[in-house]
C-alpha cells in the first residue's frame, strides 16, 4: 500500500483518520485517559507529517455514542492530551462536518494541527453514508489513515471518505503506525522465521476459531490457554467442572485438533490447571447479576476438573512446557491471555507466559509479537511492553486480520 512517505503533502490538507478511542473515567467531572498508548503511537505519523509541512485535520472516533452528541465522549479531553505529547498547540472544533470545521481546516497554517469532534456523533459515520463521506472529504486534500484499530470498520471515516477523496483525484496512503501493523501482523507472519510459536488464549473458541485455522497453515506450533481450553477439553472427552465452556462449539474444537494433526502442527493444550471454587454472593454487579466470588485457588494436576472448580489459569507444569517451547521459537505471536489475569490470584500464566516471550526476545532475538486486546494488558501489567517487539494497537481489528480477513479500512488505499 501506499503510505505517508509516498505523498507529497508539503502545503496540503491532510486529512487524516486515527484511532484515539482510548479508555477514559470521570473524575471530579472531567474525563481522564486512563491509557495513551493509542494517541502516542500515531505521534512518528504527526511529527513526520509536521516537519513535511502539511496542515494536519485529525478525525477519530471515541465509544459508541450512536448518534447522539454523548458529553463523556468528547474529543476535547484527547486533542488537549495531544497537545501536551506533541508539545505544541492542537485547535479542536466541536462538530467533525460542517462551515465551521470547513473554515479551521482551510485556515490552518503548515505543520498545523486540527482535531475534529467525535466522528459518531452522527449515525451517518458507521451506515458508510456517501454524503456525510463527502462532507467529510470538504476537510482534505489528502487521506491518510493511520486507524489500524479501526480499519474493520468499513465506515464513512474509515472507508467511504477515501473513495471520495481518491475519485476525486486525490491520494489515500496509510500512516507510518498502519503500515507497521501490517508488517508486523502482516508481512512478518506470511514468511517468519521458525519455530514459529503461537501462543492463543481468551474466553471462546467461538471468537478465535477462524484465526486458529488461519494459523494452523502458518505456524509450527500453537498453544492454547485461556478459557477455551476447557471447549478443547470436552472435546477429548475430559471433565470440566464448573468451567466457562462453549458446548455447541466441540465440534468445531475436534475439528481443530484434527486439521492440527494432518498438517504436523504441534497443539498443545494445558496439562495442569489452578482451579477456583466459584460461590455466589449477595452483591450485585453493574447489570443486576449477583457477583461470583473465586475462592479456595489451587493447583489441579490432570485434565479432569472436579464438579464444584472452575479453570482460572494455566498450572505450574503448563508454564513449564509453555516456556520451553516459547525458549525456542523465532517468531511468536500471541494473543489472548491465559486465564483471569485480572485477578493477582490468576495472573501468573499470563505474567510467565509473557516473560518468556521476553526472554525469548531478548536472548534469543526471536520475533514477538503481541496481538491486541487483553494479552497487550497483561504484557503491559507485566511491565514487559519495552521487551517485546511489537504490540498492535487493535483489538477487534487484530483479531480480523489474523483471521486473514482483508481490512476495508486498508483495502481501499491506494497501492504503491
Ligand atoms: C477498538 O477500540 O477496538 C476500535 O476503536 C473499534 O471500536 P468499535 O469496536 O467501537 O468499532
């Protein structure tokens, strides 16, 4: 694809779409970001866009306000934080269409920066609607889009914006965050330098099966952990106990493990557990559900669980066998955490499975990268973030595109 460094935007209107849609929190009512990391990582973007003297119009969206002008998901709060991490001023303007965003785009001066207000504080942004695109499209010259995050989104900002823009004449490149993304879950993925180690975790079977058989035509070995082990587990007709397991989707467990042995990957399911008790409690959670308390923890050597325990984590010889194969890989790529690592108490198959990455990163200078979501939380829980190679900043567009899904965010940018 096209990217940033192909145009030539000395003078112009870049207009460009990120995705700055970064957890906040009311406190003494004023929205705080709680984590940057997504506003951060598209600064080698701006500063590159800075010193080629472009004027910079920033859209992006934050929650799903659904169309209505919700105050808690402003963009003020983030162009203010942008402003103090590019360290210098960035104008923000309260609507993303219309005379007023129109005429502080057409004013701005080389190296400027605009941010427009939350692209979903219409409905027309997520229907791809063409006219609000062309509205849109009033603000620039140029597309940029640096919005991994959001690229599987075929909305107006994401998608529509650049059919206008290009149809017009004009170029649509990827930003320099985009364009790594790709590389890195992308390019480094199709020829990788083996072993190649997958590790995969999360609640479902259902959410990561297409992305497992994606990975089974590529990888030397996968590991399973999280809560699906327990899916894969009734699929060898094991006891599960009280664990979180998807029923209706045995099948599809079965004909994982089978596609894994025709094609000599090694799959490697947990051989141990820690194992809770859950109790319910009298205490209600935010949707009205009486809250489950996790108690007695403990080890649970074997593949059958006890009737009244529940999985939580990966167990101590797991993490042994885990470590050492990860000890030997040369690209790694993982995704989805190994238990509730939110919980001290279940954190430490995440935690150990992350220091092993490190180590194999840094020792081994094998290839680690971290798929998105909640394994970049435990990474950076871990405080491993500076010993991996690369953390994406998607979530849902991650998982996609490790699915093998081609983006629309990414498919309608020009190619080089
Ligand atoms: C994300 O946070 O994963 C992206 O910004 C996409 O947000 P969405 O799921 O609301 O489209």
């Amino acid at each position: 694809k096209l990217t940033v460094k192909d145009l030539n935007v000395r003078g112009k209107r870049v207009l460009m779409r990120v995705d700055y849609n970064v957890p906040m929190e009311e406190k003494n009512g004023e929205m705080v970001i709680n984590d940057a990391t997504r506003i951060e990582e598209t600064l080698p973007t701006l500063e590159y866009l800075i010193g080629q003297g472009a004027k910079i119009v920033l859209m992006a969206h934050l929650g799903r306000p659904k169309g209505t002008k919700e105050p808690t998901m402003s963009l003020r709060p983030v162009a203010k934080k942008l402003a103090d991490l590019l360290g210098r001023p960035v104008a923000f303007v309260d609507d993303c269409i219309g005379e007023k965003a129109e005429k502080t785009a057409n004013a701005l001066q080389p190296g400027d920066v605009l941010v427009v207000e939350n692209v979903r504080y219409y409905n027309e942004e997520e229907a791809n609607d063409p006219v609000f695109a062309e509205k849109l499209a009033k603000l620039g010259d140029v597309y940029v889009n640096d919005a991994f995050g959001a690229a599987h989104r075929a909305h107006a900002s994401t998608e529509g914006v650049a059919r206008v823009i290009t149809k017009r004449g004009g170029q649509a490149a990827a930003g320099l965050l985009m364009e790594r993304e790709l590389k890195f879950l992308g390019e480094e993925l199709e020829k990788p330098a083996r072993p190649f180690v997958v590790i995969l975790g999360g609640a479902k079977v259902s959410d990561k099966i297409k992305v497992i058989d994606n990975l089974l035509d590529k990888a030397d070995t996968i590991l399973i952990g999280g809560a699906m082990t327990y899916t894969f587990r009734l699929a060898l007709g094991k006891k599960v106990g009280k664990s979180l397991v998807e029923a209706d989707k045995v099948d599809v467990a079965k004909a994982a493990l089978d596609k894994a042995k025709a094609k000599g990957v090694q799959f490697l399911l947990p051989v141990d557990n820690t194992v809770a008790t859950p109790v319910m409690t009298d205490k209600l959670n935010k949707k009205g559900k009486p809250i489950i308390d996790l108690t007695n923890p403990r080890t649970n050597s074997g593949l059958d669980i006890p009737d009244n325990e529940e999985g939580v984590d990966i167990g101590p010889e797991t993490i042994k066998q885990y470590s050492d194969v990860i000890s030997k890989a040369k690209t790694i790529l993982w995704n989805g955490p190994m238990g509730i690592f939110e919980d001290p108490r279940f954190a430490e198959g995440s935690f150990a499975v992350g220091r092993a990455v490190a180590e194999a990163t840094g020792k081994n200078g094998a290839k680690s990268i971290i798929g998105g979501g909640d394994s970049v939380k435990a990474v950076k829980k871990a405080k491993l973030g500076d010993k991996v190679t690369f953390m994406s900043t998607g979530g849902g567009a991650s998982l996609e595109f490790l699915e093998g899904t081609v983006l629309p965010g990414v498919a309608v940018l020009n190619d080089k």
